[in-house]
C-alpha cells in the first residue's frame, strides 16, 4: 500500500523534521506548491533550495519527471529532476548587487514555425555593473524560436507554447541572457522553461564515490543540535564551534542540507547574526 502525500503530511516524516522545515511549511509544499508529487521528490526541493539559499515556499524551482538514460545499460527510466524556474536566475541575479535590468524585448517578424504563429526571434540586452572599471558592461542575447519551441509527439509546438509562444520565447531569452551576464552566480543549468518539452537526458558515466560512513554517536549530537536551534541562531553557533572536528565536517559536508535547514529555523527563533 503506498503512501499518499497528504498522509505523509500528517505523519510529518523524520527527513522532513531533521531538513528545519515545521509542518504549516511542509503542507504548503505538498499541497499547494507542488500538489500530487511524491514527497521524496518535495524533500529534493528542499535539498535543492538550500544549497543555492532559496526560499522554498516561493517555488524558485520545479519538480519535472524526465526520462534519465542509464549509462550501464542503454535504458531510460522515468525520475523526478528538479530544474530552476526563471524566478530563481532572477533572484540570483539581483542578490549580487551588480544587475541593472535588461533592454526592453525586441521581437523578429511574425512566422509560422512548428504549427504556431510567433517571432522568428527574441533579443535583449542585459546590463551588469562591473566593479573593477567602474562601468556598466551589455550582454546582447538573441534566441531563435525554432530552437527553443517544445514540441509535442507530432513534432508541433506542444500546447504550452501553443498557447503564450511570445511569452515562452522572452523567458527562455531572459534565462539565456541571465546565464551569461552571470556565469559564475547562476551556473550552466537550464531553467524548467527551457526544458519544457525536452523529457530525456542522458547522464555520463561517473565512477561513484561512496558516503562516509557517519561517525559514531553523530545522529543523537544532531537531536540535541536541534534542541538547541529553538533557542536561537546565537546558540546553535555556539553549540556547533564547540563540537568535536569530525561532526562538523560530516555535518558540512554529508549533512549540509540539513545543517542549512537548521540554521534558517535558529534564525526564525532570534539571535545577533
């Protein structure tokens, strides 16, 4: 018998306790911000949002099922991919400091591409301070529509395109522009937008690197830790710096999530930080 996400809810499971995150935020996720998701990919969200400092109940990124192509045997089976959307380039860029806006859209003449009538093309300029000259550096981006239209199994513009292909075609050139005025802050990863339409990714062969095994007695340090995040940011730092070496590193570092998870809740609490 499986287990629905509103039962899981309720249940309030141990990764979703030991991520920082209460329950009022978790029913959110679950049924509002991602409704009928299996909650172990809700739980990626949250994995996710706090090694890039997001808030996930703001819905930066999105839950995707893709067909992911095992490297061993040729297969493609279906999971869960969690993809930025274009709120979080957004975000990411303007938490620099250093994005002033882009150009208006300027848009090519109206064509008929893939069964929908839409501009040939999308430009934009994005504008970046840059602090070493003191001056404000362009980057002009044109994406082509039939490069980037998600099609459907009849090779047409699916029904999302179909229906805003113009607001389609400025997103997807508002993340390219975002990307390259912002390499090193934003990454190379393509947003949900982008992938819209696009269900197989083929992933490399990597030689896997095991966990490290947990040191001993870690799990019963990390309850009383998060004990101590109810009495405030000013605490758990203490209480962290006064840890041995070995279950700071493997809270870091393996547990890094849930370590994030359990600052974010000490500073909900209070403290000087």
């Amino acid at each position: 018998m499986t287990t629905s996400a509103l039962e899981t809810v309720n249940a309030l499971p141990e990764p979703v306790v030991r991520r920082g995150m209460n329950e009022a935020g978790w029913r959110t996720l679950c049924n509002s911000l991602y409704p009928g998701a299996d909650p172990k990919s809700v739980l990626m969200v949250l994995d996710y949002c706090a090694a890039r400092k997001l808030d996930p109940l703001k819905r930066p990124c999105h839950i995707v099922p893709m067909e992911v192509k095992d490297p061993k045997t040729g297969t493609y089976a279906w999971r869960d991919v969690v993809l930025p959307g274009i709120y979080e380039l957004r975000t990411t860029a303007q938490r620099s400091g250093l994005y002033l806006g882009h150009s208006t859209p300027d848009y090519g003449p109206i064509e008929t591409s893939s069964g929908v009538a839409a501009p040939a093309w999308c430009a934009m300029t994005f504008y970046r301070w840059n602090r070493d000259v003191g001056v404000r550096a362009e980057y002009p981006v044109r994406v082509l529509f039939k490069e980037v239209v998600a099609l459907n199994k009849e090779r047409k513009a699916n029904s999302r395109w179909g229906k805003a292909p113009v607001q389609m075609l400025t997103k997807c050139t508002e993340a390219a522009g975002l990307r390259e005025a912002f390499p090193d802050e934003i990454g190379g990863e393509q947003t949900a937008e982008e992938m819209d339409g696009q269900r197989a990714i083929d992933v490399q062969t990597v030689e896997a690197r095991p966990a490290p095994p947990e040191p001993e007695g870690f799990a019963d340090w990390f309850d009383d830790l998060q004990a101590v995040a109810d009495e405030g940011i000013d605490k758990l730092e203490d209480a962290f710096a006064k840890a041995s070496e070995l279950y700071r590193a493997y809270l870091t570092t393996t547990w890094l999530a849930q370590w994030e998870g359990l600052k974010a809740h000490a500073l909900e609490k209070g403290g000087t930080r």
